[in-house]
C-alpha cells in the first residue's frame, strides 16, 4: 500500500450488487476518486478505465462540465414532483434526447435506470396495443444471453439463466425466446458484424406461428448483446428481426442501455444499423452517468394512440417514478449532450473503432483465447474456461490487470472493454498489451 493509502471502511453492512461478497470483502478492491480516462484507487494508484464503469461513463469521468450542471440544479430547484407538475429542464432534456433518436421516436418517458427502462418499454407495448383494441396482444419474445436488466419484467424477457434461476416461479408469464447468436464454431474471431447467423432471426418467424401474431405483444432484443459477453449481431440479421416484426405488427423493442450515446460510433445503434425500431431504451451514457437517469423513446403514434385513447382529462398511463425526470438529473443530461455533441465524441468512437478491433483481434493467438469479438468500441475476448468454476480464469485476468494499473469487466469466461469514448490510442494499446501480458503469465 503506497502512503497515500485511505483506511478501508467497515464493509460489514453494505450487501454488495452482483458481487461475490465474502470474497470482496476478504481482499476489498475501492475506488475513491476518478478523472478523464483514469480511477483511483484506495490504495493511491491510477488505474485506467478500460470499461467506462460499467459501461456508462461514455465522456470520461469528473467532468467539470456535469458536475457544474449538477452542483448549480442542486442549488436552484433541487427536486420537484413530476406527477400533475412539470419543470422546463424536463421538457428541455426529452427535446435533446429525442433529437438523437431515430426519425419518428420522439416521445420520451424518464425512468432513473435501465431496468425501469425495460419495463416502462413493456407497459407502453402492452398499453399501445390496448389502445388500439387488440388486448389481446400480450406476449413478449426475448432473447436468450439477453441481459435487460433486472426487474421482473427485465429478467423475464432476459435469458441470463443465472439472473431468473432463483424467481423462476414468478416471472412474467407469456414470454418466449429467440435463440441468441453465438456460434464459435461458425464465426469465432470475426471482425465486426459476423458473416455467420442471420437466418436465427427466422425463428421469430417459428415463433410468430406457434403463438399467433394476435397474441405477441413485441418483440426485445440488445442490438449488440453486451452483458452477456459481448454478442455481435450477425450481418442482417437485426433487419431481418425487424421485417418479421412489421409483417406481424409486433413492436420491436431495442434495448439500448448500452449501445446509445455513442458505443458504436452513432447516437443509437438503431442509427448505426440503419433501422428504426418502435420503441428504445436508455440510460447509463444519457448523462455519462454522473446521477441515475433513464429513458424510453418511443414512435409518435404510440404516444398518440395511448393519449387519444383515454378522456382528455384522464390520466392515460398509470405509470411514473419520484424521479422521473429529476432536476438534477436532467440539467446533468443536457451537460453531457453537450460534450457528446461538441467533442463529436460518437464520430471519436466511430474513427478509433478500427484501431479497436486491431489491438482486440492482436491477441488471437494470445493462451486461453477461444475467440475474440468486436463492434464500435465494444470488444469481447471469450477464454477456455479455467479448471477451476466457470469464469474462474476471466476473475483471475481481472484481477491482475487490475494490479498492473487496467481496469477491465469479465463475465463468464469473457473479458470485456468499452472504454470511454475519450480514450487515446495509446491507452487501447496499454489496456490489450496489459491483458496479453496478464495471458501470458497465468497457467
Ligand atoms: N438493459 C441493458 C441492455 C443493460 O446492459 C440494463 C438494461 C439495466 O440497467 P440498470 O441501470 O438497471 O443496471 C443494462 C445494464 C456488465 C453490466 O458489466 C451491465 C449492466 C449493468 C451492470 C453491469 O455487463 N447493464
């Protein structure tokens, strides 16, 4: 420990999110403070962020900007209701947010998270097709490996066995599941989008016949499945997802917690792809996640059917947060829209994603490596798996480029990296040579 070194505080009490907590809590890793590309640790060292957090902070940490933003909404009007009252920075950040949609999605609900997120985007699925008198349209199809967060609605779309094993009992009922897209043996260490995998979008089609159309409420999928160890769609097949789904009028569901605000080098994945779906979710990069926000943007007419379809003076959708659109979340949104749009942070990501995928695909022949997978600045590198429990290697890996100054994500026996989109072309070198060394020392 260097001397700047802060004392750990009692760990006791605080039950750890998505965390081994013995094991934590016996070698505790804190970070107390961050800047740009960089976090620090307890211990005093600098450590680079190869995973923007948690694949949110798409503008790099600290900055002055925001936090001014957040600082200054603090002191003016901290909080006010968002039920039968309004304040103009809510109105002010839909406008901004909707103008990096898709043309046509420019109706936004606030939620404070991308698991509220998902399950707003179902309700207005579920309210859309009441509205237009087919009630009857009640089912959703996920996807399997699909992480949509982790309400009940979200783990029951999801298909991360893990996140639904223990509420098996209570999910969502009237859900099925497209098979997901990884096929290693087809397609390992493809570059982008893999040739391999569009007709798997045709088992939407199967699906479509067994339950009938008149039943299936819409359709969620990620465009690019991160969490679930970074999933690349495969060459036309979202398009194919989504021609079905304008065929039987089911509504597409992009969840782009991950994927908008500029990870694939456009505002939206939906962009980059070049399709349009009916309804987006948002959060994490929204405000750089400098203060919990989410968002659910969604087509014109949805908005309008479920309005027009209650008297003008009823509420029309029994739905909203505390927080729906807070103040200082909202003034923190249109700070970090700002440097999104005059640091043309998505176009930086689109113009450094070829040295991404270079420096990922350098460590093909790296030990351990069973594939390696990248789009935008996303990149995922699948290991062996350990002899020890599944992900045992990739903990490992984690952890000792961590020691040597690199902060990375795994998940299963994946390794992860979405860096801020700020990062320089020496800090991708830095965080690819740090794991081909880290590969290179382990057994
Ligand atoms: N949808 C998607 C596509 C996500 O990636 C959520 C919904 C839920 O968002 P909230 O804000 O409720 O957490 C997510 C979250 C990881 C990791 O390392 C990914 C997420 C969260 C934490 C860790 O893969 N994604």
């Amino acid at each position: 420990m260097s001397s700047n070194a802060i004392p750990l505080p009692d760990t006791d009490s605080l039950w750890m999110p998505f965390t081994a907590n013995r094991q934590f809590k016996a070698a505790p890793r804190l970070l107390v403070g961050a800047s740009g590309m960089y976090y620090t640790t307890h211990d005093g060292r600098r450590v680079l962020d190869g995973s923007a957090g948690l694949w949110c902070v798409n503008a790099g940490h600290c900055r002055p900007e925001i936090a001014e933003a957040i600082a200054r909404q603090s002191r003016e009007l901290d909080y006010a209701p968002g039920f039968q009252m309004g304040h103009p920075l809510a109105f002010e950040a839909a406008s901004r947010v909707a103008r990096l949609m898709p043309a046509g999605l420019d109706r936004i609900f606030f939620t404070n998270s991308g698991s509220e997120s998902v399950d707003t985007a179902l309700k207005i699925a579920l309210a859309y097709h009441r509205a237009r008198r087919e009630p009857q349209r009640i089912r959703f199809i996920g996807r399997e490996r699909g992480y949509h967060g982790v309400g009940f609605g979200g783990i029951s779309v999801g298909g991360i066995a893990a996140n639904r094993k223990p509420f098996t009992a209570n999910l969502m009922p009237g859900v099925d599941h497209l098979p997901h897209t990884l096929n290693i043996a087809e397609a390992a260490f493809s570059r982008g989008q893999p040739a391999w995998g569009a007709h798997l979008a045709d088992e939407l089609e199967r699906l479509v016949v067994l339950h009938d159309a008149s039943t299936i409420a819409g359709v969620i999928v990620e465009p690019l499945s991160a969490s679930a160890g970074v999933l690349v769609p495969p060459r036309g097949y979202l398009e194919r997802l989504h021609a079905i789904c304008a065929r039987h009028g089911l509504l597409l569901i992009f969840d782009e917690v991950i994927t908008a605000f500029g990870r694939l080098g456009a505002a939206t994945a939906s962009e980059y792809f070049g399709l349009t779906p009916d309804i987006i979710t948002l959060a994490k990069g929204i405000n750089n996640a400098a203060i919990p926000l989410g968002a659910v943007a969604v087509k014109r007419v949805i908005y309008d059917t479920v309005i027009d379809a209650a008297n003008p003076d009823s509420i029309e959708l029994f739905h909203g947060y505390t927080y729906s659109a807070h103040p200082v979340a909202a003034a923190a949104t249109l700070a970090a829209l700002d440097i999104y749009q005059r640091e043309r942070l998505f176009e930086r990501a689109n113009s450094l994603s070829p040295k991404f995928e270079q420096a990922a695909h350098a460590l093909r022949n790296a030990p351990h490596v069973r594939d390696i997978r990248n789009l935008g600045l996303v990149a995922g590198i699948e290991l062996e798996p350990g002899p020890g429990r599944p992900g045992s290697r990739a903990y490992e890996v984690f952890l000792r480029c961590l020691e040597r100054g690199v902060l990375i994500r795994y998940t299963g026996d994946t390794l992860a990296f979405s860096p801020p989109l700020i990062v320089e072309p020496a800090q991708i070198e830095q965080i690819f040579d740090t794991v081909a060394e880290t590969l290179q020392s382990i057994g």
